[in-house]
C-alpha cells in the first residue's frame, strides 16, 4: 500500500480499466456485507453513456483542512481566467466499466437484494453500486456532514469542454488526489486499530472509551469500514480474526443502536393506555413501587381486588423488599447472580411500566452496565406469531432488527436479558414436561417450544430472563426454571400521595385529593393499583377539585364519572363537539352498550384479553373501539409492520366489571332481562320483556350468584351493580340510563338481605365483600353498631350474632390500623372467638392465643391460615392449651406447606409427646426455610422427640437458631396454670412499718400500730407497700386471699422506697403492674393508667397471678371453686426480674395460699377478658 502511494495511486493514475475494476470490487464488497441498505432503487435506472445516461447527481465531498500535495498543485496558477471559489461538490461522468462486478458469494444478486432491502431504511448509509453505473455518495471521514445540493446553478454540474477542460480535468486531478489522501490516511489508522482489537490483549474497554468521542457519522464511517474488513479476512480464510473482529466491534455498534431504539420507545408513557392520551415522560412521573423478595410461583386464584385488600393494610413486619437495579444480583448468601426472575402482581400494578423502566435506565447506561442487550418482549406480541417456526437469533433479528443488521448470531458471547412481561396473556402451549429438548440457537422451532426451552436452561443458559404475571398464572411455569419470586405490591401510602403531588403540582390541590381518598377506604384500597390512581387522577382533574365540591367517595361514583370524562373527551376531541354538547349522543350510547355486552360476556368466561372476532361478536366497529381510547387499549406494533391481528383489553380489570354491571343493569331496565337468572335461557334472554321488572330481583340474584363463586370473582361486579341502584349515581349518567331504577323501599330489601346473608356464616372472604357492599348503598349501620361498642370499650362478645362477628371482623381488617399484634384475650379467650376471628388472625403478624382453651379443632384452622399465600403470620404463640399429639399433627400439615412463612412458634405447656415431635420434625424437614424459635418447654417429648429435634437445629438446611425442650417432663402434663406454681417468701426488710405479719409470714394486716421493724434502706417508709424477698425470671403462678382493698402487684426491684411520691406506689410507674381488688370490682393499673375490668363485685376474694417472664406475659384470674375467669393480661417486654408485691388499704389482708403438689388444678374458659 505505501510502495503504491510513492509511485502514485493507481486508484487515480492507473489505466481506466483498472481503477474500474478496483472501484467496483470495493464498493460492491460493502454492498454485501450489508452496509447498503436505503440507498435509493432509482440507481437501476442509469444507462451507459452511449444509451444515453444521466450524469450522476451526487456529489462528492472533501474537507481541506490541511496544506496537502494536492492542495498545492490546485493552488497553482494556470492559464486562462481565475477558476473562482473551489467548489465543495463536483459531479462528475460515471465511470464505465465493460465487464461486470466480480460476485463474491453464492445466492441471490446484489441487484435482487437491493431491491429488498432499501426499501427500508429512511437514509443511504454506504455506496452502492450496480455494475458500473452508481449514484455516489462518499463517506465524510473526518468531521463534516455529506450533503446535497440541489439549489447549485445547474451549470456548473455541467462537464466543461474546449479550452476549459484542460484546466477542469486539473482541478478534478486534484480532488481526487485529496481523495485518495484522505482514504488512505483513514484505512491506515483504521487497519492499527483494527489489528489492535484483533491481538488477544487488547481491552475491550478501550474502544467504547474510543467510540464515546464520535459523532454518529464518524461512526456509521468505521462500522462500514469495520464490515469492509471482515469480508475481506474472511476471503483471505481468515475466519478466526474476522470473528474475532466482528464479535468485539460490531456488537458495540449494535448495542448502541438498540438502546437509541429503546430510549425512543420508552423515554414517554401514556398512563393507563397503550397509543392514547397525552404522552408523559417515563422519568418525571414514574414514581417507586413496593416490591417484595419471596413467595413461590404458585397460583393464587382469588379474585385480585380481595389480594389488593390483602396488600393494602400495612405489613404487619418489615419484608424483604428488592429495588428494581437489584433484581438480577446475587441473594445473600448465593454466590452465583439469578437467572430467572418472577415477578407477580395483579393487573394495572405496574408490571408493564416496571420493566420499561428497568429498560429505559439500560438504554440510558444508568444502570445494570454488565447487561450488554436488553431485549423486551410482550406475550401479546408472541402470541400473534402462532405456529410460526423461527430459531432463536431467528425471534431476536425479527423484533430486533439491530441485531439482524449487525450479523451478530452467537448471543453466548454476551450477557443477554430478556424481558417477556404478561405471563397470564400468553396463548401459547408452553409444555415443560413433553416439549422437545433444544440447545441450537439457530435450529428453529416453535415459539412455545423456543420458550420453554429458554425458559429451562436448555437454550441460551448464559442469559437472564424477567417474566411478569399476574397471580392467577404463575404456575404456568415449573418452579424449578424459577430462580427468584417477587411481587409487585403498588403504592405504599407515601408513594400514593408522591403520585398525586406528581399529578397535581397545586400543593393545596394536592393535598385536597389526598385527604379525600384517605377517608374512603374504599378508594385508599383501589389507589395501591397506579391504573386505579391514574383513574382517580383523570376524574379529580376533570372536576377541577372545586373547593367544597363533591368528590366521589364510592367505587361506583369513581368510575361513572371516569366514564362520564371519557365521554367527553370522544365528544370534543374526536367528535369535534364543544364542551357544553350533551355528551351522550347515540353513537356514544350505542358504543357503551356494545362494550358493556362485551364486558360482561367475556368476564362469564373470565376473559381479560379480547381479539377482533370479538369485538366483533358484540357490534363494535374496530376502528372506532380503537379511537375511544380512554376506555379501551389497542395494543398494536404498527411501526413495525409486522402484525395482522390487534390485540384487546379493558384499561384494567376493575373497568370490565363496571361495563359488565352497568350492561346489566340497562339491559334489565329497558327490556325487563335479567342476565343473571339461572332460568333464563340465551333465547329467553332475547325474547322476554317485562314491563314492570322488579329491581330486588335483579339485586338478589346478583348476590346470590356472587356468592356462589369460589374464588370472588363477581365480588366487584356486585358491588358496581348494586351502586348503580342508588339514585344519586343514575343522576350522574343521566342521557345513557333512561330509567331510573331502583326505589327506597327496594334499597331496604336489598340491604335487608344482604344482611341475612352475612348472618348464614358466609365465608370470610364473602362476608367482607358483602360489608362492601352496603358501602355502595349507603347502609353502615351494622358496623356502627360494633364500632360504638368497641369505643366504649362495652363490646361483650358473648352476645354477638354471627353478622355483627362479621362486622367485628370487617371493622378490624379495614380500620387503617396496624395489625402487629392479634391478642386473642382482647375479644374473648374461647375457641369460637378465634374461629370467628380467624381473617385477622391470618392479616396479622403475630397471634397471642396462649391460654385460651384452645383444641384440635382450632389447629386445624390454623392449619388453613398457615398454607395461605396470603397469610401474614409470622409469629404464633400457642401456649398453655390442651393441643396434645393429635392437635400437632393437624398444625403441621400447614408448618410443611411452601406458602407457610412462620418464624416462631411457641407451645410450651400443650401436653406434647414424642408422637408430636416427630410430626413437627417431618413437617420442618419438608419446609427447613423460615422457622427459627421453637418453644416446646413444659411438655414431655422424651429422650427421642429431644433427639430429633436437636438434629434439626444442626442441620445445616434448616433456619432454625432456638430450640426449648427444657425444662420437660411428666409432672408437665397435669392440665392447668397450677403446675407453676411457687412458694412465695415475704422479704420482711420491705414491709412498711403498718403491716402485721402473722401465720409464718404467710398473713398480711394492714394495722394502724406501729409494729417497730428496724430502719433499713429496702424498706418502704410512706406507702404501705411490701415484696417478696424471690425475683421470678421463668414461668410462676400463685394464688392469695384478699379482704378490704389491696393491690396485687408485681414490680421490677428498683421500685422506690423513700417518700410519697408515684415512683414508690405500685402501679403509679412504669416499674411495676397492679391487679386492684375492692368491693366495687377489680381494675389494672399501671403506668398511672388505670383500666375497669367488667367483673362481679365483693369485699373478698381469691385471686390468681400467672406471669411468663421469657413471653412477656402478665395474666391475673379471679378464682371460683375450680375455675379460673381471666380478668386482664399485659403483654410487654420484661427486662429484669419480678418481684410479687402487695399494698393494703386501711383494714385490708392478704393471705398467700399455700398449693399443694396433689391439689386439683383450676381450669374452665375465662368469661371475659382484655389485654394491654
């Protein structure tokens, strides 16, 4: 190459033939290596010079910018006139050739080839030339842009002749001799570079830090020269450094343009819809979603608003929550990254617009810089190519033409992500039992077959893979593909209102629509979902938050007015009407009953995603669907031209089930059908009218029907239906309902029997929806009637009907409040409270049922609560009730399910043996990954329970870290508190002066003599106080006689003695805890509170003190013959020893009763009781 540019450039000086065929070759060897796409077909249109051809019309472009050979020669004054300003462009007569470019490959023509491929692309990239004949257009190898001129004086495209051509041929002499400097100086700096990345040691770093100062015309420059270069290694059968050079350049051009591509197609979203509304900017409003680590892939098929419910009260524990840059990292504890994520999430949770941003942040090199390509799919888009074979790098080069274009075939070479998001949509057959096995990246197959293979390993192992779906799907995929389960649980509280201050940028406006949500629970429920907060967004904006305004505060309410907006928008924006035009004209009308028709057909068939045939089936012209945009989303890559078929869905779940409801209802008020009675035929449907329907009908059979699903999914539907029978809300889409429907006295029924309903033992689950319910209808007097009790702290659960248990429950689950702690004892320490109770048992975190007369039955609830995937439990406290061996084994069944999470679990004292032990140990070895406190104290497990227990806690798979079999025995299995008891010793250096000892201390008079006991600092100098000379730090009961008015007490030992202040009286700090007994009742007290126990008066009485230090536990009894009645428990955190404490009224005693080791033990069920 040197030796020729000394003895001057063939290219320029050679004979014509040569520098033809050299020409040609060149150019023709980019044109296949696919570096000509776009180059306009009207190439084919020149024609030699003797048939007449058209001087070529693309100019030629040089930069001067520096004092070249060429430059000097050009400078040179000549005969004749000054030539004038050098021009940037010439066009000059295309060179002929006699002989036809040489093909290098086999197969089609270049010439057929053009004709496909140019088509496509908006701008040439590269010269192209079809045998001799060719528009040219060079490459600008420096800094300056190629252009065309087609405003230049038409003459001086002309080729001078006569005298001035002489003069002409010298300047185009030099052009070109610039020319050739120009690329010979570019191939050679690019040829070192080359050679550079093609050497073993060269970093790979190096040329992205390179690539990073050029501009993109610099770089579409070296990427062709780049595919220049590996055609000609690969003639040369160099075929290790031409890949080796293609895998370490190209790929880097490709990843740029791939992520140029994603950036423009998600840097904007259009909230809650596909291709409508106005566009907003993915990065100003996206706000952080609540994601959690964990759970299984397993299907969960309750309806998803009962799960949105679930999610929405607060997490009773900090949860493992993931950030959306971490979901690919290495677990704790796992040294290898994650293959596979799952992430679940109900619909409009924010799957979608999840992944878009984990897309955008890549395509932005904000994050996740290890993943060299991001490819996002849809299943939506997947299940438009149906039975379609393609091969893998076949599916990556069909959606991603980058990746075509660049050649690249060999994705094991790359760290690849890829994105299918919407699980629950896809229509393809994905077996992962019979499917064929496929590790060929270039062998094709179906696309259900490419998934499952990808999805197993088998294919492509080296990637990551994110699928998305909601619940009702996840166990389409084996829980072995799956690496790590995430859930998508929407907003938290603070994101809620961070959405709507992004919304609303008014801060009074703002804070307006925050408050108002905040006191619909119905509305602070929905708004966990950001479709539903868009939803209320839409609507609170449309109604401008008019100060005093009324603002819907009911689900129905919601979403009529959000039909209402979108009604307008069709009006004015599509239909050129004005704002004040009725908005209900009969197109909309008719446009809302075809899509309410399909609503409610599809949703009987539980279908979410609709196809043209049935849009179709219901009257609805596509196009127009497509265009009432607000309510429907058309899901169609039109740019790509691809797809024949378009794709349907309702903007969320929750507005197919107002359309449905609302169809019904105008369906039975205009033609007197109900759609929801079993009697009625399909023909029957269309046939029978009534004049005069009755709306209880209609409202009753919805509920009934409702009712019988097993897994709720009508329970929203019923809920809209049943609001659309209020007067107020049929106002508010007047024009579209032409009769109004229900009246007062058919409300009343209606309520009426959905109380009854609630009162036949309904589900949980039911009875809540149902609670929901007389929301819409404005009814809430049966959970005032429970909240008005709970208030005045009068709430006597012995008396509650099976309804207002209901609305006990209803209350607890939906009062906002934090479900921590569930203490049995609050409501009433009996196996029918918990199994009425058991809902909120189940939302909580941790569940105090120890001493409450618990049996087998109430574990095999339990049981129940423990395998549901929606079980927040973590923490169950079980103690001191009779469960025996019988009750373990029906409590394990739920230990071993997947969905089991607890982490502790105590039954000290539950009269458990070996038998037990062994049924906990195979329940923990099914399920070794959460429990770490067992607490099986006081019970006799024997020599082999303690055996298989103690190899648990050293297996290295199971979490467990604290294991209590001590102290154990036979003595523990006499039923009953009094196998704790103990013998109390009164410590006489802390009698007050007034107190009289008598009975070998065991009797306590308070007296009004002086009884002289020497000065001592322990001594209690002003309050007639004493303690017991024992701390208690385990688990102790005792019993005392009581006259007159005295304190039973317990208190830490730094109790003060000097003086009258509260830090010396029992009860009157946080030191100590007193049971006040008197002839006017029994109180608590502690912390200066005090606190009435509802319970029978009397000057005298034995009583009854239970404390279980390592719990937490405080419980005082009052006892009758052999029964013990629990009147109170605290429940706290003791940090030091206890010492028994009594103070005495004027004229009281106390006896300490003495329990014999053979002495019947008190038991029975507590009549009444509350905890603190």
């Amino acid at each position: 190459m040197e030796a020729e540019v000394k003895h001057g450039a063939p290219f320029l000086h050679g004979p014509a033939e040569d520098r033809r065929e050299l020409l040609t070759e060149e150019v023709h060897v980019y044109e296949l290596t696919g570096g000509c796409e776009g180059v306009d077909s009207a190439m084919n249109q020149g024609e030699d010079p003797e048939d007449g051809v058209r001087p070529s019309e693309a100019p030629l472009c040089g930069e001067h910018d520096s004092q070249t050979k060429a430059q000097r020669i050009h400078q040179r004054p000549g005969p004749g006139p000054d030539p004038g300003p050098e021009p940037r462009c010439v066009n000059i007569e295309r060179i002929r050739s006699t002989s036809p470019p040489q093909d290098f490959k086999d197969g089609p023509s270049v010439d057929a080839r053009s004709h496909q491929q140019r088509g496509k692309s908006p701008e040439p990239t590269c010269v192209s030339m079809k045998s001799d004949r060719s528009k040219d257009c060079l490459i600008n190898f420096r800094d300056e842009r190629c252009s065309h001129e087609p405003e230049e004086d038409q003459e001086s495209s002309e080729v001078p002749s006569g005298p001035s051509a002489q003069q002409h041929q010298t300047h185009l002499d030099a052009i070109f001799m610039l020319l050739e400097e120009n690329i010979l100086t570019f191939v050679k700096n690019e040829l070192k570079m080359i050679q550079k990345v093609v050497s073993s040691d060269y970093p790979q770093c190096s040329e992205k830090e390179d690539e990073e100062m050029l501009d993109e015309e610099q770089r579409r420059s070296k990427e062709a020269f780049v595919k220049i270069s590996v055609h000609f290694l690969r003639r040369m059968k160099q075929e290790d450094l031409a890949e080796r050079l293609q895998s370490r350049l190209l790929p880097a051009d490709c990843q740029r343009e791939l992520k140029s591509n994603l950036k423009k197609k998600f840097q904007c979203v259009f909230e809650g819809i596909a291709k409508a509304g106005n566009p907003t900017l993915l990065n100003e409003i996206y706000t952080e979603l609540y994601i959690t680590e964990g759970g299984t892939a397993e299907v969960n098929e309750e309806h998803e608003v009962r799960q949105i419910e679930t999610a929405s009260r607060k997490p009773a524990r900090p949860e493992t929550t993931i950030r959306r840059e971490d979901l690919f990292k290495a677990s704790a504890g796992g040294e290898e990254p994650i293959r596979t994520v799952m992430t679940k999430g109900v619909a409009g949770i924010g799957k979608t617009v999840l992944t878009q941003k984990f897309t955008l942040d890549w395509a932005e090199d904000k994050d996740h810089r290890d993943i060299q390509f991001t490819f996002p799919f849809t299943f939506r888009e997947l299940n438009v190519l149906g039975e379609k074979k393609f091969s893998l790098v076949g599916l990556v080069h069909h959606f991603f033409s980058e990746t075509r274009a660049a050649g690249i075939c060999r994705f094991e070479e790359f760290q690849v992500l890829f994105i299918f998001d919407g699980l629950d949509e896809c229509r393809l057959p994905l077996d992962f039992q019979n499917s064929e096995i496929l590790t060929d990246v270039t062998e094709s197959a179906s696309v259900d077959v490419l998934l499952t293979n990808l999805i197993r390993g088998k294919l492509l192992p080296s990637a990551r893979l994110w699928i998305t779906t909601r619940p009702a799907a996840a166990n389409q995929i084996t829980p072995e593909c799956v690496g790590m389960v995430t859930e998508v649980r929407g907003f938290t509280d603070p994101q809620k209102e961070k959405y709507f201050r992004k919304r609303f940028r008014d801060k009074k406006q703002a804070s307006r629509i925050i408050s108002h949500i905040e006191t619909s629970r119905s509305l602070h429920i929905m708004c966990h979902i950001p479709v539903f907060c868009w939803i209320t967004a839409t609507v609170l904006e449309e109604m401008k938050t008019r100060e005093g305004g009324e603002l819907p505060k009911t689900l129905t309410e919601m979403y009529i007015h959000f039909l209402v907006v979108q009604s307008k928008v069709k009006k004015v924006k599509y239909d050129g009407g004005a704002e004040t035009d009725p908005h209900w004209s009969p197109e909309s009308r008719k446009m809302i009953e075809s899509l309410g028709k399909l609503a409610f057909d599809q949703l009987q068939k539980s279908n979410l995603i609709f196809y043209e045939s049935d849009l179709t089936e219901c009257g609805i012209d596509i196009r127009a669907a497509s265009v009432y945009s607000g309510v429907f989303t058309q899901i169609f890559r039109e740019e790509r031209g691809l797809y024949q078929d378009k794709v349907f869905c309702f903007v969320h779940l929750s507005v197919q089930e107002f359309l449905a409801a609302l169809h019904v209802h105008l369906t039975f008020f205009s033609s007197g059908v109900n759609l929801l009675s079993e009697e009625q035929t399909t023909s029957c449907r269309s046939k029978r009218s009534k004049p005069n329907p009755e709306p209880k009908r209609l409202y009753q059979s919805a509920v009934d029907k409702a009712s019988q699903s097993p897994n709720g999914h009508l329970d929203l539907f019923l809920r809209f239906l049943l609001g659309l029978s209020q007067e107020a809300n049929q106002t508010l889409l007047q024009g579209l309902l032409t009769q109004t429907g229900s009246r007062s006295q058919t409300n009343q029924e209606t309520v009426q029997y959905i109380k009854e309903k609630i009162s036949e033992n309904v589900s949980p689950e039911k009875s809540i929806n149902l609670f929901h319910c007389l929301n819409e209808l404005n009814n809430g007097s049966l959970v005032e009637e429970i909240q008005q009790s709970l208030r005045s702290g009068r709430l006597s659960t012995d008396k509650l009907s099976p309804a207002q248990w209901s609305a006990l429950v209803f209350i607890l689950l939906s009062s906002g409040e934090d479900l921590e702690v569930f203490d049995l004892k609050k409501y009433c320490a009996s196996e029918e409270a918990l199994l009425r109770l058991l809902p909120v048992v189940k939302a909580s975190n941790k569940a105090l049922l120890s001493d409450c007369n618990l049996s087998e039955r109430s574990c095999e609830a339990l049981s129940s609560v423990l395998s549901s995937q929606s079980s927040s439990l973590r923490e169950l406290d079980l103690s001191y009730n009779g469960l025996q061996d019988s009750g373990v084994k029906l409590l394990s069944a739920g230990l071993e399910s997947p969905h089991c999470d607890l982490e502790t679990l105590r039954m000290s004292g539950c009269l458990i043996t070996e038998e037990g032990c062994a049924a906990l140990v195979s329940a923990l070895s099914s399920n070794p990954s959460h429990l770490r406190e067992l607490d099986l104290s006081y019970n006799h497990p024997g020599d082999s329970g303690v055996k298989l227990l103690s190899a648990g806690l050293e297996d290295p798979h199971w979490r467990l870290e604290t294991l209590r079999v001590e102290p154990a025995g036979v003595r523990w299995f006499r039923p009953g508190l009094r196998k704790y008891s103990c013998e109390l010793t009164i410590d006489t250096n802390t009698v007050n002066k007034y107190l009289k000892l008598s009975d070998n201390n065991m009797k306590v008079t308070r007296v009004k003599e002086d009884q002289s006991y020497p000065d001592h600092p322990d001594r209690f100098d002003h309050y007639c106080n004493l303690l017991c000379s024992t701390g208690l730090t385990g688990r102790c009961y005792w019993e005392v006689e009581w006259s007159g008015r005295v304190y039973v007490s317990v208190s830490y030992r730094g109790i003060g003695r000097k003086g009258d202040s509260g830090d010396c009286w029992f009860g009157m700090n946080d030191q100590s805890w007193s049971l006040i007994c008197s002839h006017g009742g029994y109180s608590v007290f502690h912390n200066e509170t005090e606190t009435r126990i509802n319970s029978c008066s009397s000057s005298s009485g034995r009583v009854a003190v239970y404390v279980d230090c390592p719990a937490g536990s405080l419980s005082f009894y009052r006892v009758s013959s052999d029964t013990l009645i629990h009147l109170h428990t605290f429940s706290t955190t003791f940090t030091e020893p206890l010492y028994p404490g009594l103070w005495f009224w004027s004229g009281s005693s106390v006896s300490l009763c003495s329990l014999q080791e053979g002495e019947s033990p008190p038991g029975g069920e507590p009549s009444s009781l509350l905890t603190t």
